[in-house]
C-alpha cells in the first residue's frame, strides 16, 4: 500500500435528506476499518452532527438544495479522518462554547450540542472557519488495528 490514504469524497446537497447517505457510507467505511460497533456509532453520531451544523448554519437563514456540503473520508493506516466542508457564511471560531453561542444554537434548532458530540465521541476534531468562505470540521478516529 502507498502512503497515500484512501480516499472517497461525497458532495451533498444541502438538506437533511441526505445525512442518512453519508451515515450509511461512513460506517461502511468504519466497518472495513474493522472498527467496533460501539466506535462506528460514534463515529456515525460525529459526522451527523456536523452535517446538520453545515446545514442549519452555513448557508444562512435560506438553506437550499443548490448548496452544498463536502464530505471527505481518508482511511490512514492507524485511523480514520474525516472532513465534513461547506462553503457557506463562516464565523468566527472564538464564539464557540461561549454562552451567547449555545443559546443562539439552542434558538435556531435545538440543543447546540453538535461540537461537544464532535469533540467527545472522536479522539481529535479540528475546527477551522473563514467569515464568507465556509467552515471544515476534521474529526479522527483511531482504528483498532492497522488498516490495509
């Protein structure tokens, strides 16, 4: 095997429809990686949730199917890494886990709790958002057994 991770991109439109799609090929992908039942539900819960921020908060109060959110997933040797991408409004990253964020989040459509799901079910997520120009959120997970 190179050194290169294998990879598989899936671009989405912007709408709850789809995240069930992108759950189904992750844990195709995290069974593979021989990852267990429980991390694969982790797993699945993490890129959900930053779908669904991508599709509540990247593109504004007028969300549409001509958005779109991308997803990456890179089987390493030793783990999984995933990137979930939107080339909506951005924000600034300093607001996060403050308290007008999460009640702003807990207003618009419910618990606000997304990034802290992100943050608690994988061993690493990285944030990075630029105002006008998106937000990608990296999450990785570390395999149970080197992959092949």
């Amino acid at each position: 095997m190179s050194n290169s991770p294998l990879e598989m991109k899936i671009t989405i439109p912007c709408s709850t429809e789809f995240v069930s799609i992108i759950r189904l090929a992750i844990s195709g992908i995290a069974a593979r990686m021989n990852f267990t039942v429980e991390d694969i539900e982790d797993i699945k819960i993490s890129v959900s949730e930053a779908c669904t921020n991508a599709i509540q908060h990247a593109y504004g109060n007028n969300p549409s199917s001509d958005n779109e959110i991308f997803i990456t997933a890179r089987m390493h040797p030793e783990e999984l890494e995933i990137e979930v991408e939107d080339k909506g409004t951005g924000f600034d990253l300093g607001i996060l886990g403050t308290a007008p964020q999460k009640e702003a989040s807990e207003k618009k459509m419910g618990l606000g709790l997304g990034i802290t799901f992100i943050k608690n079910l994988m061993d690493h997520a990285e944030f990075s958002s630029k105002i006008d120009s998106g937000t990608v959120i990296r999450m990785f997970k570390k395999s149970p057994k080197p992959f092949q």
